[in-house]
C-alpha cells in the first residue's frame, strides 16, 4: 500500500512562536501562508504542518500521489482505493471520499489510540 508523502499536522496555539521554534531546530517554510494560519516546514525529508485554528488536534497526514516534496508520483494509489482496501480490512473512516468521484479528495481515519489519520490527495 502506497500512501504517497507523509507529514505531521500540528495544531498550534502561536503560529510565529510555533515557526520560530522549529526554525531553531532546522526547519524551513517550505509552502503555506502565515496570513491565513498555516505553514509547512521542512527540515530534509521531514515535513511538519503548523495549523493555528483548523485542527483539533495533531494529525498524520499521508498524500497519495506526492512524494515528499509535493511532487507528483506516477504511479499511485489513488485515496478511493486506499479506502476500499482498508474498509475491507474493517478499518473505520470517520470521513470518506466520495467514490464516485476522480481526482482531489481525502478521508480520514482514526487510529486504536483516537489519532486522526488524514489521507489527502491533491492531484
């Protein structure tokens, strides 16, 4: 199962202090807007989502379709599929994509331990 780049999504409470901290620790903005409270970090492979105000709390976040620098992959598996695979498996969405659909979608599911698990396709 191909589940594309990965990153984590943090919910912070202070986006610049949040930025500056991990700034500190090597990271850089790598895409996103602070005017609109959110950036994505990257420190070599590693990409970390600062979100102030739009996550309850923090998500791992799979991109089907992208590698780690938001470059498409060819080929890929797309989120309808990666859906099908694991319901069949019993795993339970909280969110589905619409398998009707083609092209950008997402779904999310919740882990044993009640992380949210975000699969977001962007191409």
């Amino acid at each position: 199962m191909q589940l594309g780049g990965f990153s984590v999504g943090l919910a912070v409470q202070d986006l610049a202090a949040s930025m500056d901290f991990y700034r500190k620790l090597g990271f850089t903005q790598y895409a996103g807007d602070p005017d609109q409270n959110w950036v994505i970090m990257k420190n070599g492979d590693t990409n970390i989502g600062l979100f102030k105000g739009m996550l309850e709390k923090n998500v791992l976040i799979f991109n089907p379709g992208w590698d780690q620098d938001a470059k498409p992959t060819e080929p890929f598996t797309d989120v309808r599929e990666l859906q099908k695979e694991l319901q069949a498996q019993g795993v339970p969405f909280a969110a589905e994509a619409d398998a009707k659909t083609t092209g950008p979608a997402s779904a999310i599911l919740i882990d044993p331990d009640g992380n949210p698990v975000y699969l977001d396709q962007h191409v």
